[in-house]
C-alpha cells in the first residue's frame, strides 16, 4: 500500500515522494480513471479528500522524513545500470561493486563491500 513517502518508480513523477506530486497531477489520474498503476490509484481514492484539500491550499504538504541519508535507486535495474556507469568511470575514489536492497528505506543503494 502506497503511503505520503512512498517513492514513485516511474511516470512523470518518477523518484518523487507522493506528498510531494502536485495535487492536480494526482487528482486528474483519478478523474480519468487511469488504473495503470493499481497501488496508486488506491493511495489517490483512500486519500481523495486530503489531496482535493492539498490541491485547494486547505492543507500543507506534510514534511518528508529520509530513512536513508545514502542515494537511493527505485529498483534494483536502475542501481546496476548506475553501478556500470561508474566503474566505467576513471576516479581515484573508493569504486562500489555491487549493489543490495535495503530493508530500512525499501531500496536499492551501492556499496563497495564484498558481499559476506
């Protein structure tokens, strides 16, 4: 179930906090009945008034609290592509290996350490 911090993996808002999407983006896809996306289209119809009252400046965006202070990759496709491109890279800094899912934020990261 999608949530306030939940974090888009694709769209026009991709890698955007759903507090942060614009109400009026939000409420159009539910006006069209767009279900492309069920668990958002779920978020939008248990959470229509509060978003109708973001869209009308009733109610502020809530305030975005980061699990994660490291970067953070939607899927794990995304975290190797970005893993490629940088041991593509030359640089002197400590290069990442791999990448894991972390069970804190629900992401993907990098990291330079062996897998144990």
């Amino acid at each position: 179930m999608y949530e306030d911090d939940t974090i888009l993996s694709r769209g026009k808002y991709k890698f955007t906090a759903l507090c942060r999407v614009p109400p009026e983006y939000l409420l159009n896809l539910y006006a069209k009945k767009n279900k492309a996306n069920p668990e958002l289209y779920e978020y939008i119809e248990k959470n229509l008034s509060r978003i109708k009252a973001r869209a009308i400046g009733e109610l502020e965006i809530p305030e975005l609290h980061l699990v994660c202070k490291k970067i953070v990759y939607s899927s794990e496709k995304v975290a190797k592509a970005e893993l490629k491109r940088i041991t593509e890279m030359k640089n002197d800094h400590k290069i990442p290996i791999r990448s894991y899912y972390c069970e804190v934020c629900g992401c993907f990261h990098l990291t330079s350490k062996p897998q144990s």
